[in-house]
C-alpha cells in the first residue's frame, strides 16, 4: 500500500465504499489519511486491453495498478514451446507493453512462482486485489487454486472473470445437469437455454488510472525480462525459415484487431455469394490464411468481439434474420465445446481414466520400428507428399490448415500408424501456434476416432493420396513445403514410389534417396486398423458402453472432417480396392476439367 503524508505509527484502520473504490484510511492522532489501494491484473491468456473485465475490475477497484504476466514454473516449460509458437506468445507481450505505455503503463514480464511474487509485492508495497482471467485448463487451475488459497490466507480481495469463452463452461455444466455435454449439439442446446454469450465490455478510463512500478529488489529476485526473444530462452528456429511461405505469423493486439476487420469483409462476401463458413467451405492451402486462432488462443482477440461482430454483419446483411446465427460462428462454438469438455476433466490430455474418450489398445512406441514410425511422421520423411507437406509446414510457421490437421492426425492414429493420439497432442502442443490444452486434445480425440464411429473410421476418406488430391489438385501445396519434388510430373506427385526410375534420375529426385520411400502400404495398413475398429466396436455393448465426446450425427461428422459425398453415401466394403476406385474417379473428372 502507498501511504499518502504519513510519518506517524499506525493507531487504527477501516475499509470504506467510495464512489465504487475501496478506500483505505488510517487513523493518525485522530485524523484520517487515506492509503492508496494496490491491484494487480495478471496477464495470461487475456493478452489484450480490450473486453477485458478483469482489468476493468483491477482499475475500478484499486487506486494504484500493477500489470504482470510470469513465466511460471508450473505452466511455462520450454520443452513444450517450438520457436514460431514462442516468438508468437513473445510478440503479443511486447504488442501488450507498446499499448500500456500508449496509456502511461508498464507491462512486467517475471519468472518464478506466482504466489511467491504476490507475497514479495504485499510485503515491499502493499496488495489489496489481484485479478485474472479464468483458465480451462487444469494445469492452470491448479497454479490458480494456489493463488486464491494466498490470498484468502492474506486478506487480498481476487477477482476471476470468464471471457476467454464465450459462455462460462461451469455454468454449461451446472445447465446441463452436472456433467459436461458429450455431443456438440448437446452443447449447443444447453447454451441454448442460458442464452446469448455476454457482449464485450467497454474500454478503460486510462485517464484515471494511475500505474505502481515495482521495486528494483523485486524485478531482481523474479528476473524481470525487457523485450525478450526465442533466443532468450535458449530456442532457435527448427527449419530454415521458408521464404516462399504462405504466411508469417505475428502476434499482438494490434494486428489481431487489424486481421479481425480483414476477417469481417472476408466474410461478408461469403454472406454476399450465399454461404457460410468460407474457410470451410472453400479451404485454400495456398494464400495466407485468414484464420484468427492464434490471436483467440493468446487472448490477443477477444473471442466475444469476433462472434458479435460476425453476428452483427450477418443480421445487417440478411436484415435481421437470426436463425442462422450457429451456422456463421459454429466453429467459435465448438471452441467452446472443447473447453467445457476438459474444464473439470484432468485427464482430458490422455486416454487413461478420460470420460470423454474410450481406450485403444495403440501400437507400442517403446518399440524400436514404432517409434520410428512416430518420428518420421514428426519430421515430415513418411513418404507421403501431402502429409509430409504438411508436417513441415508445422514445423516451419507454426500452423496448418484444420481440413490438413484432420489427414495428419488421421494418418498418425487409425488410418495408418496406429499410434496414439497423445503422441499427435504432445507434437502439436509444442509447435501449433494456437494449441491449447483444451481444443487440441478435444480435436485429436475427435479425429483419432477414439470414439468408436463407423463414419470417422472410413479409410477412404482420409486417404493420405486422395484427401491431398481434393485439396490440392494441382500439387502446389506440396511443392511449396517438399522441393524435392518440386520438379515431379503431377500424375506421381501424391505417390512418388510409383514413378519409373528414368523420370526420376530426370526431374532430379529419386526415391530412397533424395526423398523416403512410403513407411507404411496404406491400402494394406488402412484396412487392418478398420478391422481392429470394428472388433472393438464389437466387443462393447451398450450396458458396458463408456459415455464419450462423439459427433451428433452423419452431417456434423462430414462437415467437421471435410469429407466428400462418397463417404456419406455409402462405406465400401473391406474387400473392394476403394483407394483405386477413388483415384480413378478423381483423375477422371480432373482432367475433364482441365479439358
């Protein structure tokens, strides 16, 4: 606490009301001096001055403001950071200072234990509030049970507001009957009952806001960090930075809120032509992306301004028409799916003791060949051009395409590896620019089918070939992020092992050498893994069936995993050569459309 013409001992103290501040006052020799109340706002995921209601909180409730965020020991390791997804969380804090300073502010970038850097705030000037903002993730939880346990030990007041989601998931849960939603559209129907997400709050009065520093003994002892780098932490870039990549990614409020207006006209000539959802509906692997996950995953946007400003543009464009709403920010709300799903669950990372998946019997990777297995697919060498394409994009700007996500994580688990999807989690946990706990494992339970659905267990329609050829017709994708390739006719692109060795020696690549041969036969592989689906499958029966995420019906499995008709319509017999059936189809329509 800052004491205001105070050099006498203490005699009393009380707490008032005053025009929505708590005053402090000190009773010296019968008078009364006010002493200064401290907040500080703890900066994690909420990485943005604006609809922030914790802020609002800390500002409105204190008079002195202290602004941090820490690199704690139990959230921040650097074995779980690439160093795209570090440089991104860097910028964003960086973006966070420039923006405090704009406003006379300071943002303090610590390590070391939260509950430790309060009690030395409280001890060297005083701490009457802390806010935050709440976090899904167990992980997180844990770290703040800490704190609050602190601060109820020393009378400091905290403050924890829900708006990294649009709804808060306890309360879906408490709406729900007491247990998460197991289905999307359970969980739709649910926040259907609490109504619309609350809408953004408004912005600081910066004019009334005064900022604390903190002391040279405290900046010392937690080792603050003044613009720090990838390279601060002893990470360097993975790949060579590709200079034709489609995209680099940078972090921040700023260019957040910059990309989410490039966004809106984005999709208000989707509303224009007629249909929703472009980036679905029309993935493009090729142009810089659109997409503003990474932003929503850092906080550096705020996920209830992007689905009212969405909303906002689709009412004006379709004059007040409603109803669709859920169609135009679906993918806002499965977001919130996810997090609803693992906000009590634990284990929400892993398949032992998880309720919202079943467990699979996944080959062993302490065996030499699986684990070879595991760290060609890490490293982009399967011998399958569009999943390694796709790998090494990851690797080198930090994200890939959702529709790409789905034939990777696929190709890892039921399709063809047979490996468990906690291996996938862990690899896009440390280098996905917008993995979080509670969406990525949500996803890769989803993809890796550990939840027993005839349609998700289709080899045909995440054929590493033929899901590569729909997206990618013309080989472009592949080329960009495989440049041995680069020179490979198209008819051997997707399946290099097949062209002769004479066009080989000529375009510069041979198989084996310059670029490996496939891993794995996935017509032989895919099918066996189908099999072993179907066994388990038959193996549960309803009375013993475990209660699962699982999608809500054939049209919402389709739209999630971006499958074609085909698969709708009808899953091919085990017997039949369905990937040669597929192949000669699509090549027959591609060069009719060529033609």
């Amino acid at each position: 606490m800052v004491l205001k013409k105070c050099g006498q001992p203490f005699l009393s103290r009380v707490t008032t009301i005053k025009s929505g501040n708590i005053k402090q006052f000190q009773t010296l020799n019968g008078r009364k001096t006010v002493i200064m109340t401290i907040a500080v706002h703890w900066f994690r995921n909420g990485l943005r001055l604006h609809d922030n209601p914790a802020l609002i909180e800390a500002q409105n409730n204190a008079d002195n403001l202290i602004t941090l965020f820490i690199f704690d020991e139990t959230t921040f390791n650097t074995k779980w950071y690439g160093y795209n997804r570090l440089r991104f969380l860097l910028e964003s804090l960086k973006d966070l200072n420039n923006n405090l300073t704009l406003v006379g502010g300071h943002l303090y970038i610590l390590q070391g234990s939260p509950v430790k850097i309060f009690k030395m705030i409280k001890e060297k000037i005083g701490l009457d509030f802390i806010t935050f903002e709440q976090d899904c993730d167990h992980i997180g939880k844990n770290r703040d049970d800490k704190v609050k346990m602190f601060c109820n030990e020393n009378e400091i007041k905290y403050i924890e507001k829900v708006s990294h989601t649009l709804w808060n998931p306890k309360l879906v849960i408490e709406k729900n009957g007491g247990i998460a939603p197991f289905t999307y559209k359970q969980f739709q129907n649910t926040v259907n009952k609490i109504g619309q997400p609350p809408k953004p709050v408004g912005n600081i009065d910066w004019l009334s806001t005064i900022f604390e520093e903190l002391p040279t003994s405290i900046l010392d002892e937690f080792k603050v960090l003044n613009n720090p780098t990838p390279e601060s932490f002893g990470l360097y870039p993975e790949f060579p930075e590709n200079l034709i990549s489609s995209h680099r990614w940078y972090g921040g409020e700023t260019r957040a809120l910059e990309q989410l207006n490039e966004r809106l006209e984005y999709e208000k000539e989707a509303f224009v032509n007629g249909f929703y959802l472009p980036n679905q509906v029309n993935p493009d692997l090729l142009s810089p992306s659109s997409s503003l996950s990474a932003a929503l995953r850092y906080g550096c946007l705020s996920i209830r301004k992007f689905y009212w400003e969405l909303s906002k543009l689709f009412i004006k464009q379709f004059e007040g028409d409603l109803l669709p709403q859920y169609s135009v920010t679906s993918q806002l709300i499965w977001r919130d799916y996810f997090y609803t799903m693992s906000i009590e669950n634990k284990n929400f990372g892993q398949m032992e003791d998880n309720p919202a998946c079943i467990s699979i019997p996944w080959n062993d990777i302490k065996i030499p060949e699986n684990k070879k297995m595991l760290e060609c697919w890490k490293t982009g060498k399967t011998g399958y051009p569009f999943i390694d394409a796709g790998m090494r994009q990851l690797m080198q700007e930090g994200w890939v395409h959702h529709v790409v996500r789905n034939s990777l994580a696929c190709f890892l688990t039921r399709g063809d590896l047979w490996i468990s999807w906690v291996e996938g989690l862990n690899h896009f946990m440390k280098y996905l620019l917008d993995a979080d706990f509670s969406v990525c494992s949500g996803n890769w339970i989803w993809v890796s089918s550990s939840t027993f659905e005839q349609l998700l267990d289709c080899p045909l329609c995440v054929c590493p070939v033929n899901y590569g050829l729909r997206l990618d017709p013309s080989g472009e994708y592949i080329k960009r992020y495989i440049p041995e390739l680069k020179n490979m006719p198209i008819e051997f692109l997707y399946e290099p092992w097949k062209c002769p060795e004479s066009v080989q020696k000529q375009v510069g690549c041979i198989i084996g050498k310059d670029y490996p041969n496939c891993i794995v036969n996935h017509t032989k592989v895919s099918r066996g893994n189908r099999k072993k689906m179907l066994a388990l499958r038959a193996s549960m029966t309803n009375e013993h069936m475990v209660p699962h995420c699982c999608p809500s019906d054939r049209e919402e499995a389709q739209k999630f995993m971006f499958l074609p008709d085909e698969c709708m319509q009808q899953l091919l017999p085990l017997d039949n050569d369905d990937s040669e059936i597929f192949k000669l189809l699509f090549w027959t329509n591609y060069h009719k459309n060529q033609n």
